[in-house]
C-alpha cells in the first residue's frame, strides 16, 4: 500500500487566513433607522399605548348601485408592556487577554474580539426584537 499525503497531513504546515471570517450577517436595518433618543419619556413599570384592535366595519364591495353600505366602527384597545433591560456580558480569563495581545501571538487580541463582537451580536439581537422575532 502507498504512503499517500493523507497519512502526512498532521506534519504538513497549516496556512492560516490572518484576520477572523465572520460569516454572520451584520445588518441591522431597523436598529439604523431609529432615531437616538427620540421622545424617550420616564417610565415606571410599564408602558402603555392606544392600540386599534379590530378593522372598520363599514368598508365593504357594493354588487350594483341599488345596495346600501354596512355602517361600522373600529376598535380602539390598551396594550402594555413592562420595561426590558438590554444587556450583554463576557467573561475572558488574564491569561487568555496576555496570550492573545500580540500579532506575534494570535490573529486578533481575544479581549478586542470578544468586545467587537459582543457589540455586533446586540446589535443584531435588538434589531431582531424589534422585528417581532422574540
């Protein structure tokens, strides 16, 4: 049997990309359409607001010109939500932070890329909230 490359490749050099792929998108669509700060008020517990709760009514397709439109109103309801928190955290040890600090020693401080990437990620968890998918 022939010795192929395969039965090798633990002694071969390992070409490494030099900078971390980040394959996950980082679009933040709704989050970059708000406005900082805009009317923010105090809140206590929870937040209120006037919602429509059912369509009009009196909308409807008239069969010829002698039919006689429904009359009908639209619903007015109170929906609450209570205060969320949004926070993110990382635990990294000392010896990881002094063992990735150098370009010499890892592609990318670990301590700078857990920061970035926390930033991304809560970014992208905010603007997924506020699309309604949790």
């Amino acid at each position: 049997m022939a010795y192929a490359l395969n039965d090798f490749s633990n002694a071969l050099h390992n070409v490494l990309l030099p900078f971390i792929k980040d394959n996950f998108p980082k679009s933040t669509i709704l989050l970059d359409q708000l406005k900082r700060d805009a009317n923010t008020t105090v809140m206590n517990n929870s937040f209120y607001a006037p919602v429509r709760t059912t369509r009009h009514g009196g909308v409807s397709n008239l069969g010829n010109d002698n039919d006689t439109t429904i009359s009908g109103t639209a619903g007015v309801g109170q929906g609450s939500v209570g205060v969320k928190i949004i926070t993110g955290a990382f635990d990294i040890t000392k010896l990881a932070i002094d063992a990735t600090k150098s370009s010499r020693s890892a592609v990318e401080s670990a301590l700078t890329y857990q920061a970035t990437s926390l930033a991304s990620d809560f970014a992208r968890s905010i603007n997924r909230q506020f699309y309604g998918d949790g």
